[in-house]
C-alpha cells in the first residue's frame, strides 16, 4: 500500500519518539501502582535505542525492521 508509512521509509505515522514518550508513561504508571511491566520495559528499550540511533522521527513501525534484523540499525 503506497500510503502507508512502511511503503514511504518510514516517514510520516506516529514518531518513534512519541511511542517512547507514552511508554515511558506508562513504565511511570505501572511503578506507582506497584505493577510488573517488563514487556513495556522492553518495548522502551528497543525504541530508546531507536531513537538514541537517530530514527525517532520515523515511524514506529520500523522496530520490526530492527527486530528483523536482529536488533541492529545503522546510526542515522
């Protein structure tokens, strides 16, 4: 599909650093309310690398590329 964000490199959709920004929320949220969050931990930690690599304006979409390639992008 053309209009997608994966058909355009990831450009457009909701920004990595945003998901990183609700996440991070969220880890805030689970803490307070004395909560297991280790998968949402997880997922911070993927896109905070993301993000420290230079990608958080793409798209979020694009961690199945980093998972697809076995947690590994070139810095931006």
């Amino acid at each position: 599909m053309a209009d997608v964000p994966a058909a355009n490199n990831y450009d457009g959709g909701f920004m990595i650093r945003l998901i990183l920004k609700d996440l991070g929320l969220a880890l805030e949220a689970a803490k307070s309310a004395d909560a297991i969050s280790e998968e949402t931990a997880r997922a911070y930690e993927m896109y905070a690398r993301l993000d420290a690599l230079g990608y958080g304006d793409k798209d979020f979409g694009l961690v199945y590329q980093y998972i697809l390639n076995g947690y590994n992008l070139p810095q931006k």
